[in-house]
C-alpha cells in the first residue's frame, strides 16, 4: 500500500512539475523595438565607403579615428518611439548635456530606422537612419548612404552597435 501510495504522489508531482503556468501561456514579444528598449546601445565599428557604384573604393575604418568623447557614447531607447544619446564619461564640450532626447520610429517592419530631432520636419532633422540588421540579440548594424551633389557620389555608411 506505501508502495502504491509513493507512486501516486511521484507520478502527481510529475505531472504538476510539466504544465504550463500562466506565464508559460502568454506570448513572447519579440519585437525588434522590445529589444532595443532593453539596454543602452554603443558605436563599436563604422565603416565608410566613399563611392558604393565604383568596385574599386575601399571600406575605410571611420571608427577608429573618432576621439574618445564620441566613442563613449550611447543610446537607450526609452519608450516605443523616444530615444536618449547620452555623453559617455567624457564629453566633447564640457556645456553639452548629460543626454539629449529624440524621436524614432520603425518602417519596412522594423528593417528601416529613423532617430529624429523634430517630430514636424523628421527627414530635415535626422540624426540617424537607414537599413538595420539585427546579427545578433546584442547588437544591431544600421547602413545609410549619403549623395554628394557637387561630385555626384553616394557614399556608404555602415555602424554597428552592441548592448553594453
């Protein structure tokens, strides 16, 4: 009878140990916005092509010459469209802000990003933009192109950030 009673018990502690609790059953958000708004993001490469139609130009490292003040940088996406750049421990200009806030929003599901200054003139305002992969869950790289109309070239921008 013990025996048959441990064997019960065992098999209703299995079964009680393998349901899905209420937090089991809710979905997993696992937006690209979710995941930015869960650290502070930083520069660790920027990569420059000077003109992406010509097979011949060279990536340059554009990331390595940036003084420290600008290397120390970060964002926190604080809400679904407010982003904060904060001055790292050293500022460029002693009188800049400890952080300055701005908006953002996702386009082409969450593959196209905008960081903005003003809200009623976005694309006058940009301060970041353009095409983001996600390569891993603690980082994002964002590509961008720029046109030079005085020579007629559009150059390529490619910076990567990771969660600190």
């Amino acid at each position: 009878m013990r025996k048959l009673l441990l064997a019960g018990l065992g098999f209703t502690l299995l079964f009680a140990s393998c349901s899905k609790s209420e937090e089991d059953k809710q979905p997993i958000d696992v937006s690209k916005t979710k995941m930015l708004m869960s650290g502070k993001w930083q520069l660790k490469a920027y990569v420059f092509v000077n003109d992406i139609s010509d097979p011949t130009s060279m990536p340059l490292d554009y990331y390595t010459p940036l003084p420290g003040c600008e290397k120390d940088n970060f964002f926190i996406f604080n809400t679904t469209n407010q982003v904060s750049l904060y001055e790292g421990n050293t500022k460029c200009a002693a009188t800049a802000p400890d952080s300055t806030v701005y908006n953002y929003n996702f386009t082409n599901d969450e593959k196209y990003l905008k960081i903005y200054s003003n809200p009623d003139d976005v694309d006058n305002s940009l301060i970041l933009w353009g095409d983001v992969k996600y390569p891993t869950v603690d980082s994002f790289v964002i590509y961008y192109t720029t046109f030079n109309s005085t020579t007629e070239i559009t150059s390529g921008h490619t910076k990567t950030y990771t969660k600190q």
